[in-house]
C-alpha cells in the first residue's frame, strides 16, 4: 500500500469531510429531515439512494478522490451500475442515522460496495452497490493508477476485517 493511501486510511478526520472510518467501514451521519419524509413522516425510499450517494462521495473525499478533479484530470467518472436496496426497517423525522460503507470487491474497472443504514445500532437499509469507472464518452475505463492504489487499500482492510471475523 502507498505512504499516501496508508495516510488516508488511517486519518480519523479531515477539515471539510463529514464522517470518519471505523476500520474497514466509512461511518456517515445524518438527520432525517423533513423533506426526506413521506406524509407519514417515514423516510420516502428513493432518499436511502441519496443518503449512500452522500456517504460514498464522502468516504472518497475521505481518501483523497475527488470527483470532479477526477473527471477533469483523468476523464474518468463513477456510474451506479447496479444497485440493491432492502428496506428492513423505516427511518422516520429527526432520526439521527450512521450509514456504513465498505468495498467488498475490486476489479479492473469497477468495485462493489456495500452499504448499510442504522439507526442506534439497528439495521434500517441494507444496499449492495456496482459502481462502474467510464470515460465521459460512456466506455468502460480501467481505474487511474492512484485512485486504483487507494481502492485496494480499502478493498484491503475489508478483506483483512472479514477474515478476522
């Protein structure tokens, strides 16, 4: 692993980043507001969708990977190819929710996340993700040499924690 993914990794927190890891995990908080809510006051499906999207970008950003300077020096981006969702049980307003986000799998141009949302410890939303590198023109594209080297070091310590289990 490199001196800067190593780095990375093992920051507890970083000015302008919300969340921090748990070993292999990226731990992201947040309230559920009310316009996440249903008439119900239930958290509506789609924005379980939101709350990853918002935890991944920061688990990245965690690591050193921005997206738009990804794009613009690389021309490479993130695509969801697939994307598994059970509901569990319903968030509702004023929540305080962690979602926790592990790389399970790493391949040549894409990786495989999983991500769960808990309230007190509790297994709301469990989602299991493809992400997809592309160029801007939609083609597959192998990862960047040094998003690649901080992307095994996550898939890494997953594996490292899976089999300590």
């Amino acid at each position: 692993m490199s001196s800067s993914a190593d780095a990375a990794l093992t920051a507890k927190a970083k000015p302008g980043i919300a969340g921090h890891f748990s070993g292999s995990v990226y731990v992201y908080t947040l309230r559920v507001f009310y316009e996440d809510t249903d008439a119900a006051g239930i958290v509506y499906y789609a924005n379980y969708l939101k709350f990853i999207e918002r935890a991944r970008t920061e688990m990245m950003r965690a690591v050193g990977i921005n997206h738009s300077s990804m794009r613009e020096s690389e021309g490479a981006i993130f695509i969801v190819k697939r994307c598994t969702l059970d509901n569990h049980k319903p968030a509702r307003l004023d929540d305080w929710l962690e979602i926790h986000t592990r790389v399970t799998t790493l391949k040549g141009a894409s990786l495989e996340v999983e991500q769960s949302v808990l309230k007190e410890g509790e297994l709301l939303v469990n989602a299991e993700l493809r992400l997809a590198c592309i160029c801007e023109s939609g083609t597959p594209a192998r990862f960047p040499t040094g998003l690649r080297a901080v992307l095994e070091s996550l898939n890494n310590r997953s594996q490292q924690a899976g089999a300590g289990s």
